[in-house]
C-alpha cells in the first residue's frame, strides 16, 4: 500500500506504513464480517443453495422420466 501523506496532519510525526497497514486491514475486516453477517446474505445463500438442488432434481427427472 502507497501511502502519499506520510506525516499526520496534526503532529507532524511519521506515520508509520505498518501502522497504516494494520488500520486498513482491520476495517476491511471489520466491514467485510459485518457483510457477511447481515440476514440479507444469508437469505440469498439458502435462496442459491435451495435453487441448486431444485434444478439438479428437474434435470434429472427431465433426463430419467421424459427423455429416457
């Protein structure tokens, strides 16, 4: 990661890049666990998941059944 601003505006020390770093990893991960726990992914995870299954069962009463 590039960082441009290389001195904190309000003391005029160095920041240090790992710092940096670890900020950015921790709010990434922050954002990315609340994601994936919010109702709405869950619910589309089941939705794909419940889908899957229906197609596999139609294509293989279509290919078994209908078109044996």
């Amino acid at each position: 990661m590039i960082c441009h601003n290389t001195h904190h505006s309000s003391h005029n020390q160095p920041v240090s890049l790992s710092l940096v770093n670890r900020e950015w990893k921790r709010t990434v991960l922050k954002g990315f666990k609340n994601f994936l726990m919010r109702g709405d992914l869950i619910t589309i995870a089941v939705g794909l998941v419940i889908a899957l299954a229906f197609s596999t069962l139609i294509k293989a009463f279509t290919d078994y059944v209908i078109n044996p």
